[in-house]
C-alpha cells in the first residue's frame, strides 16, 4: 500500500511540470490569438504587447514555432505603426525560425507580408523577390487563400508601375483559383485592388462594380469604403463622397486607423475646398499632413502640400501658397523619382526575363537540333538498309526470273522442234516449212524480249498470238481462240513479264482441248481493277479429272513443267507468297457436268523500270 502511494506521489510530481509547459503553450497562443484580434482591429501597439507577452513564454518554453510566430506578429504590429525598417527586420528573423522548424506554409506567409512592406518602403525590387517566393510555396499547393493574396500581390505591384494589363492578368489568375465567395478575406482584397486598377484606368463604374464585391461580408471595410468616396468625388458628386469621408474619418479616429484618417482628412480638405470652407479644409489638410509626416507617407505629404497651396492660394495668402508649392514640387519630384525607379526595375526583370528566356530558347534549340539530327541521321541509315535489302531481294528475284525463263526457254523450243519433226515424218513438207518459218518468227521476238525483265501486255500477245497460229497449224485446226479485253483498258500501257501466258495456253491446249471431240474453243479475257491485271483463260476441253487420266505422254509432261515454272515466275514478279496470283477451277456445265477448265492470273502493272 505505501509502495503504490508512493509511485503515485512521484508520478504526481513528475507531472506537474509538463502541465505546467502545456498550460504556459496553451497561454502562449492566447496571447497570439489576442493579438491578431487586436491587429486586425487596427490597433498596433495593444497587439505589439501582446505578442511580446508570447515571445517572452516561448522563450521560456524554448519552442522555436512558438518564437517565430510571436516575432511575426510583432513584426506586423511595427509595420502597422509605421516602422517599417524594424517591421522587416523583425519579419525577416522570423522567417529564419519558421525554415528552421520546415513550416512551409508559415514560411510563405510571412514572406507575402514582407512583400508588402517592402511595397509601403518604395523597395519594389525586394517586393518582387519575396512574393515570387511565396508563389513558388503555395502554387499547386492546397492553400488556396494565400495563393490568391500572393497572386493579388504580384498584380497590385505591377498596377503601381504602371503595368495595368500584366497586374489585371494576375488578378484574372486569382479569380479563376475559386468560384467567388462572399466575405471571403483573399476575395474582398482581391476585388479592392481590381477596384483600384479600373480607378486607375478611369472605369469608374468597373471600379465600384469591384469595391461591392469587396464590401460583400464585411460592408463596414474602411478601406474599400474610402476608396469608394474616391471614385464620387472623381464623379463631383461631392455630397456623397463627403458621407463616405465624415463617416470613416469619425470611425478611424477613434480606433486610431492611421491610414485611414490620413486618406479621409484629405478628402474632406478637398470637398471643404471646393465648398469654399478654407477654414475646415486647412484644419483637415493640416491634420493629415501631420499624420502622414510622423508616419513617413511621401505620397500623401505630396497630395497634402498640393491642397495646401491651393488653399492658401484661394484665400490671398499668396506667399504661404508659393511656400507649400515649392514643398509639393520637390516631393513630387522625389516621388516621381521613385515611381521612375519603380519602372526601370521593372524594365530591368522583364530584360532579364527575356535574356533567360532567351538563352532557354538557344539552349531547346540547341537540344532540339542534335535531337533532329540524330533521327535524321537513325532514318537515313534505317532508309539506305530498307533499300539495300529491297534492291538485293530485288536483284535475287530478277535472277530467279532468268533462271526460270531459262529453264523454259529449252523446253518450249523442244516443243516446237518436236512439232516439226512431225510434219516431216508424216512427209508433210509444205506444212513443216510454214511452221517452221512461223517458228522462226517466235524465236526472233523471243530472244529481242529475252534480256527484258516485263514487256507490254501488247508485245506479250503477238508473241502469244504467233504461238497459238502454229498450234492451230500442227493440230489441223482442231480448236478456235478469241482474245478480249474490257473497254478502256490500253495493251501498250500495261507491263506483264515476258512469255508469261504462253505455257498457261499450252496446257489448255495438251491438257484440255486434244482429248476433246468436236471442236475446241480457248477464250482469253483481259480486265483490270485496282492497278491488278486479271487474265482468264477458259476451255472447253474435258477438264481437270479426267486431263489426268491422260497424262502420261512425255510431251504432255512438258506442257505442266511449264506451266508450273510460269506459275513461280509469276509469284515471284508479284511479290506473292500465298498463292493468290494463280487459280484453277472446273467449269460446270447447265446440268452440272464438267464443261471445262478456267485459269485465273492475277498480275500486278508495273512500270517498265520496275
């Protein structure tokens, strides 16, 4: 019993401590939370203290997050109170903590506010620098509110150099990151700033179509409210902007919203004036000129001298009018000086823009060209190997062709010898020397077409024609032929390899229309179609069945060793493996008996140099 009240004791006692650093974090954020209440109610210095009461804790707690949080705040709060370069510097520490503790987010948003005092300090080079980083953090990423104020940044530093349509094109990019949504704090200062670039532009009515967007959840916005009395008094209606002035200027007096006061006594003083109520319009002049001197606001110090001189000069005091002219003069100047530096920076990042997107482009072009280069040189070599091995399979089917023309040739000669060896030795003399002089013909047009890869169809014909005359004479005109062709197809023009059909006929002759009784018929037709020559060559003879039963004479032998050497030759010229070049099939008569034999060829038309 005492042991367990003792452990209990000692956890008791080890735990206080770590309530206690959980109680002071818990504290910590309070304090923060406070001051961002107090920030956001424009009040600095009460949340400066509060903020300082969080550092001191995490300082305390030694909690790094904690202390770069606090140092962010505080670095607000001086940036609120116009004390900018301690704003920066501070801002600056506490991004080093928030990347030291891999708080991306923290890191990004920090690095827009310093942007923005960057903007206020007239340094727009450093301005740019660190809201391009922050779009770096938060482009693609998930929070979208911080992408739209950083885009909303970026445009609102373009539009102060000048460069309405690049600052409209950011802003145009922040719009389309979410469907538009009421009180939305990154859309209400979206649609502020694109107020104030149709302002600029002189659209008036666009701009105040913008500032009631940006009124949209919180309709009391000082600062759109401001803005929106600008535009009025652009328009002279002076009693109306004089409503939205009186208004905010009694509001920001009260709450100490410096910028305010500074942006409302100025546009008080300039309705008064042209009321002719001098004396309300120096008081209010004079008041904003103070505040923009203890604030270090050049531009409204400028508009402020302007309206003085304009009210001295209104009420005769020609001296003091001249003495605050002079004074408006010269910080004009200063200010224009600004707004030209501004400018020539801006010049300056789109040259280096250009000279870095231009040594991007050399460089892709560059990669680009070997890139080409290497293709082209990949194909040339693809090219010349695809056309080696075309021209040798080529030049290997050509000389297959000769082999078998060679091949037939002899046998076709040894036909017609035999032919008249007949006519002799039935001692028909008058015969045998019309076949052989018919004979001699053939061999003369055969040896002119022997070194020629295709002749035309026309030339293929007479030779053909030739031959089928001295069969007729050797089987005492024991069949008839007819050759035709389908209307518009031209002999001359289409090339056929040479002595192609002649051993196709031969067959139909020996196979077909010898062992036939009564008078044999052998019809050739010629049709094309698609750059395809089709030739049928039909008998009448006693077809494929029973030609085989005949088959067994050496000469009728030939005439298929022939046939089937055409048969390759013509795959061969057609390139085809299949088959499909050459067809043979029965005809069937009316009551289904075998009335013949059909040949089909399938010869592709060639040019005469292929």
């Amino acid at each position: 019993m005492l042991r367990t009240a003792s452990l209990l004791l000692i956890c008791f006692l080890f735990c206080l401590p770590l309530r206690a650093d959980t109680n002071k974090k818990e504290q910590c954020w309070q304090y923060i939370q406070a001051g961002n209440n107090y920030l956001w109610s424009f009040l600095p210095l009460d949340a400066w203290k509060q903020y300082h009461s969080a550092m001191d804790l995490a300082v305390e707690l030694h909690d790094e997050f904690l202390f770069a949080e606090s140092l962010f705040g505080i670095g607000q709060a001086l940036w609120y109170n116009g004390k900018f370069y301690a704003a920066v510097d501070t801002v600056k520490l506490s991004i080093i903590h928030y990347k030291n503790k891999g708080s991306k987010t923290s890191q990004g948003v920090a690095l827009r506010i310093l942007s923005n005092i960057y903007d206020d300090q007239g340094d727009y080079e450093n301005a740019f620098k660190m809201v391009t980083q922050a779009l770096v953090i938060f482009e693609g990423g998930k929070h979208h509110q911080n992408y739209i104020l950083s885009l909303v940044q970026m445009g609102s530093l373009y539009k102060s150099m000048g460069d309405y349509e690049t600052a409209m094109g950011y802003y145009g990019r922040a719009e389309a990151v979410w469907p538009f949504q009421d009180g939305g704090y990154p859309y209400r200062e979206l649609y502020h700033r694109m107020g104030e670039l149709y302002a600029a532009k002189g659209d008036i009515t666009q701009a105040r179509v913008c500032y009631q967007k940006s009124l949209s959840g919180n309709i009391k916005g000082k600062i759109v409210r401001l803005k929106m009395g600008d535009t009025y008094l652009k328009e002279k209606k002076y009693d109306i902007a004089f409503r939205y002035y009186d208004s905010l200027y009694k509001e920001a007096k009260l709450l100490t919203d410096i910028n305010i006061v500074i942006g409302s006594m100025l546009g008080l003083g300039k309705i008064y004036l042209v009321r002719n109520d001098l004396k309300n319009a120096l008081m209010m002049v004079e008041g904003s000129l103070e505040h923009s001197a203890i604030r270090g606001a050049r531009q409204n110090k400028r508009d402020a001298y302007e309206l003085l001189s304009a009210i001295y000069e209104a009420s005769g005091d020609n001296k003091k009018a001249l003495a605050y002219h002079k004074q408006y003069e010269a910080l004009k100047d200063s200010v224009i000086s600004e707004t030209f530096k501004r400018k020539m920076f801006g010049s300056r990042q789109e040259a280096e823009a250009g000279r870095l997107k231009s040594q991007r482009n050399i460089l892709i072009a560059c990669v680009a060209g070997v890139l080409l280069l290497g293709i082209f040189a990949l194909l040339l070599t693809v090219l010349r190997h695809r056309n080696e091995k075309l021209r040798l399979k080529q030049r290997a089917a050509e000389l297959e062709m000769k082999a078998l023309r060679a091949q037939m040739n002899p046998h076709f000669i040894f036909n017609c010898l035999s032919s008249i060896n007949h006519f002799i030795l039935n001692e028909e003399g008058d015969k045998a020397s019309e076949y052989l002089t018919r004979f001699s013909k053939l061999i003369r047009t055969v040896l002119v077409n022997a070194g020629k890869t295709t002749i035309t169809l026309e030339e293929e014909l007479a030779m053909l024609r030739l031959y089928l005359n001295m069969e007729q004479l050797r089987f005492r005109e024991a069949f008839e032929y007819t050759i035709d062709f389908d209307p518009g197809l031209h002999p001359s023009m289409i090339f056929v390899p040479s002595f192609i059909l002649q051993p196709f006929c031969e067959n139909a002759i020996w196979h077909g229309l010898l062992h036939k009784e009564g008078k044999g018929e052998l019809h050739i037709h010629f049709s094309m179609q698609r750059d395809i020559l089709t030739c049928t060559i039909r008998d009448n003879g006693i077809g494929r069945e029973k030609a085989a039963a005949f088959r067994s004479g050496l000469v009728e032998k030939g005439a298929s060793f022939g046939n089937r050497l055409s048969a390759e030759r013509l795959a061969l010229f057609n390139g085809d493996q299949s088959g499909a070049s050459f067809k043979t099939e029965d005809i069937i008569g009316e009551r289904g008996e075998i009335a013949g034999t059909k040949v089909i060829l399938k010869i592709n038309n060639k040019l005469a140099h292929d």
